[in-house]
C-alpha cells in the first residue's frame, strides 16, 4: 500500500492529522493552540522534520536493499512495485449488496414486452441493498407512528420546538439578572450597592456636573435634590432621560452613544440617591411635583413638614 501513496501525500497528511489532535486535545481558547502556546509550533516543526527525515531514510534503506538484489530480485521487486490491490472482500460485499444481474447475451430471458419507441424493460430483480433499506424504512415507520403519534410517549417536531423556544426565554431572563449590560428603560431598577453608586457618582462627576452642579443643586440643568421633576422622578423616567436626552429642542442630550446601559443605571440610581439632600445653592424648583406610583391617592395634610412628605413618599415606594 505504501507505494500507491507518494511521499508528498502521505508526510502532509501524517503531519495534519497529528496538528488536527492537538488542536482537539489543547485548551487554548479562541486562539489555535501553535499561537497560544508557542511551544506547540516548535513541537509541530519538530514533527515535519522527524516525518520528511523518516521518508529519507526509508527511501534510502531501499535504495540499498534494491542495490543488493540479484537481476530476478530486482524484476520481481519492480513488479511487486506495479501491483495494484484488488480488495477481493469488499468486492464480495459490493457484489452481493448490488445482486446478480444477467449478462447482456442472456437478457432476452427477462425482457418484458412494453415498448415504449423501440426502448424495452427488463425484469431484472431489486438489488439487495434497495430491499434492505426498504424493509428498514417500513420497521422505522411503524415505530415512529406508535412512538410520536399513537402512544405520544416523544414530543412531536412543533412540541420540541416550543419546548426549546421556552427553555431559551427562560435562560435568556436568567441571563439578564447576571449580565447588567443588557438593561434597557423596561427592566432597569434601582441600584443600591456602594459599587454601583460609586461608580455612578464617578459618572456623574466627568459628565454631568457642568450643568448640575456637584452636588446636584442644578445650574443650567435643574435642581436634582427637590422632588419637582420635568419628565418623571422615577428610576425607569431617568434612565430615560439619560438615554435619550430630555425635550426635543432644550434640555439634555442624549447620552446612550457615550454611556453602557449599565453606566446608565448606575449614575441614575446615584441621581436618585440625591434626593432630600441640601445642596449649597439650590436652584428653584422646576417641573411637577413627583409622587411615587401607588402614592397618588395618599392625604397628606398640609401642615406636615417637606421633610416627613419625603419620609412618607420613600415608604410608599419601598412597599410598592
């Protein structure tokens, strides 16, 4: 067999199924393994010279093998050389799958008589291999019916389908409570830990303290410590307005080309947490006076302070 292959085919081939394993078998990420791990290109080099230092050899061991032959050695070497295999076992099988078909000079025993403009039938047998898989498609149907249709015991191809679409909604949803870049204004909530508000103060401090104030008293912008808000004093309304800017025409820019969805949320939790503090030079009111949802039907008497109308408002929201 060695000699149906030439040199040029087989050390490529050798070389690339030994490269094809140590891609299979090495962890390196996204990268191929050879850029990865710069060892493995000097392992894989090593590899190529060992295997077109082998063919050398070989051929060189022949050479000298060939060398010492008598002339009726060489002859039969030579011969041996030019032989092609013959497979005579999966001919068999070749056979025996194809079945028997009469030879041309005995085809007039199974001709039929339908003709069709000089063009006859013949009425030769199915091979075998066509009969097999005839008889395994009918088994296959049988069980498939009773399987998917009769007993229903295997969801249908629609089943699985809804099946997997449903499966896939609930890792998505599960996938967004962990990967906090993915909020958007329906599913922003509010942030409360350190790290978040840190980060959104920090936010706050290169972006928005120019029209603000840094301590959210307001400037050119409005005063974000008061409970008068232009368009809406809720984490969802804020969140909002950073992402898509305030009125057309004045107010704010929109900020989503600058800021991550989750930069976002963090400097919209920390201008929430603004609100009741004191500011050195507040900016008058602007705005509506926000209320919570779910607070609108409260009674607040007039003669309680702004302060305990904050506290009232802060536990209607945390038990909403």
């Amino acid at each position: 067999m060695r000699h149906l292959i030439p040199s040029y085919v087989r050390v490529p081939a050798v070389f690339f199924i030994i490269f094809g394993l140590v891609e299979f078998f090495v962890d390196s990420g996204d990268k191929p393994a050879f850029l990865e791990y710069p060892i493995i290109m000097l392992f894989l080099l090593l590899v190529l010279v060992i295997l077109i230092a082998i063919e050398g050899i070989v051929g060189s061991i022949e050479n000298v093998l060939f060398q010492s032959l008598d002339e009726a050695g060489k002859q039969r070497y030579l011969a041996s050389q030019t032989k092609v295999p013959q497979f005579t076992k999966l001919k068999a099988v070749y056979a025996k799958l194809k079945g028997g078909e009469k030879p041309i000079e005995e085809e007039h025993e199974i001709i039929l008589d339908h003709n069709y403009d000089g063009i006859k039938e013949l009425d030769n047998n199915l091979p075998p291999w066509w009969l097999y898989s005839w008889y395994a498609s009918m088994v296959f149907a049988v069980i498939y019916l009773f399987n998917f249709h009769v007993t229903g015991s295997s969801d249908t191809q629609y089943e699985e389908l809804d099946n997997e679409y449903a499966q896939a909604k609930i890792e998505i949803e599960a996938y967004k409570k962990t990967a906090k870049n993915l909020v958007d204004v329906n599913s922003v909530v509010l942030l409360t830990d350190a790290l978040d508000l840190q980060n959104g103060k920090k936010i706050f401090t290169e972006n928005c303290i120019a029209c603000h104030m840094a301590d959210g008293g307001g400037g050119i912008g409005p005063n974000l410590t008061d409970k008068h808000w232009i368009l809406g004093g809720s984490i969802k309304n804020v969140f909002q307005t950073i992402s898509e800017g305030g009125r057309s025409g004045k107010g704010m820019v929109s900020w989503k080309k600058d800021l991550k969805p989750l930069e976002m949320a963090q400097v919209a939790s920390y201008v929430l947490s603004l609100q009741g503090t004191t500011p050195a030079n507040p900016k008058e009111a602007e705005g509506d006076l926000w209320q919570p949802e779910g607070a609108e039907d409260l009674q607040i008497p007039a003669e309680i302070k702004d302060t305990d109308v904050l506290e009232v408002e802060k536990s209607v929201s945390m038990n909403n």
